[in-house]
C-alpha cells in the first residue's frame, strides 16, 4: 500500500468493518495484542490518534484476504476467522462474532483454538495464505535487478519519500547515491537471504490482482541503518526472469505490508 492508496482506502470502511462491530477499536486491539505473542505493533514514532496502527493493518488486511479465499466461517449466529497469530504456548488465535438483532455482526471476542465455545467450528477456519511456493519467498541473486531509478526519483510520491537532507542533493549526487544504495543492497541480500523480506502488495486499482513482492533495505546516508525499503517483483517471460523494481516504502508502510505474511526478521526492517 503506497500513500495515494492508502488515502482512497480511507474514504471507504475497510471489510472488517463493514462486516461486523468490533466495539471500541483500540480495546478490541489492545484485547488481541495481550493474547497474542510479545510482540512490537506500534510505529518508532507513535500517533496518539492511531494507537496500535500495525496491529490494525494487519487484522483489516488479514480479513481481505479471508474473504477472498472463502475461509472467514459463519455457522448459525456465528461467525469466526483465524487471525494468524498465537498465543506464547502457539495456540492459534481465532475472532468470534455473534449475529445480533437486526442481523448484523458484533465482536464476542478473542479466543484460543482450545477453547470449547469453538467446538461449534470443525474444523477450525484456516489461516490466510499470500503464496502458493516457498521459493517466491526468497530472493535469486542470479537474476538481474532492473530498476527504474527515473521513476522512482521523478515520481512525487516516491520521492516524497527520501529523507529531507537526500532530497536537497543535486540530481548527479542523488542518482550516484541511490545506485551506490541500491550495490550494498544486492551484496546484502547475496551474504543473507533474510534481507529480502516478502510483503503482500494489494495494488487499490487492481483489486483482484495482489502480488507478492520483495523489500530490499536502501540505505543512502549510513551503511547500517536503512532510510528506504525498495520494493521488487519477478518478471518472468520467454526470454527468461528479472527483478523488477519502480517503488520505494517508508519503513513504517514497509512493516505495515511485510507483516502480514509473518513478523520479518529484524535485521533492517523494524517497528
């Protein structure tokens, strides 16, 4: 989700809650968060407006991608999904709604698969799946990595992106410095395939055609610390494969994405 995206999906009510009541969201989440795992849902910089915003990502655009594979269950008055998080003992975490008066949805709460108020669900509805092979999750280094670096450093959005002080550079310096970026991400991703961490993009005008995509750290200013995620997709064709790249991500909308397909080794990308 880029930032002009996320700004059309927030004129409309995401799925979830158009589907169902949650009740007092920040509860709801802060209900999910205590169950769940240790774990950091909350930006570097946290908005007192948007309390738990990685945790919200994730519930919404887990429950998308339920619907979409027909796995969110409903039986009589009730409803339930797996919200693919664990408990400490990983004991699988599932939302109970309940049917109310006028027909609607409302939120009874989080349980654990053991729960017996669960034994109406059998079996128990299935987590969301982002890929079909293991091997989409990792990155070839064999293949070249073609970057549209025009793109990313003449489009406003993208380059809205770059910290200030990489902005303000001439043209010359700043091309110099992104491919210099772009060098130590290739060597990085070479020494560890865990740099490249996968993300589910879910592009707002083609709805029904979700990717599955690879972050790579771009850092411009100090080797150790990434500014920028860039984002790249396999290409296959006849003539044979290539990584494909023409989108930079802020780290907090990197998280966002990467995380709902698993909590990402920490190693560049973190909350």
């Amino acid at each position: 989700m880029q930032n002009q995206q996320l700004n059309e999906e927030e004129r409309k009510k995401p799925p979830l809650l158009e589907y169902a009541y949650l009740g007092v969201l920040v509860d709801t989440l802060n209900s999910l968060k205590t169950m769940a795992m240790p774990e950091i849902w909350d930006y570097s910089k946290v908005d007192p407006e948007r309390p738990l915003p990685i945790l919200y990502s994730y519930l919404i655009h887990t429950f998308t991608r339920l619907k979409e594979e027909d796995k969110v269950i409903e039986r009589g008055d009730y409803s339930c999904f797996n919200t693919g998080l664990v408990t400490p003992n990983q004991q699988e975490i599932f939302l109970l709604l309940k049917k109310g008066n006028r027909g609607s949805w409302k939120i009874v709460q989080f349980y654990k698969e053991s729960d017996n108020i669960l034994s109406k669900f059998s079996p128990l509805p299935e987590r969301a799946t982002y890929y079909t092979d293991p091997a989409e999750l990792m990155f070839d280094s064999r293949l070249p990595l073609r970057i549209n670096i025009d793109h990313i450093i003449g489009d406003q959005i993208n380059f809205s992106r770059f910290p200030a002080h990489i902005q303000s550079l001439s043209k010359h310096q700043l091309i110099n410095t992104f491919n210099g970026a772009i060098e130590h991400a290739k060597k990085r991703v070479k020494r560890n395939y865990k740099t490249a961490i996968p993300q589910f993009y879910r592009n707002f005008y083609l709805p029904d055609a979700p990717q599955l995509q690879l972050l790579l750290p771009l850092c411009l200013h100090d080797p150790a610390k990434a500014d920028l995620a860039l984002a790249v997709y396999k290409v296959n064709n006849e003539d044979g494969s290539f990584y494909s790249g023409r989108t930079c991500l802020t780290l907090d909308m990197a998280i966002n994405n990467a995380r709902l397909i698993s909590k990402p080794d920490d190693e560049w990308l973190k909350p």
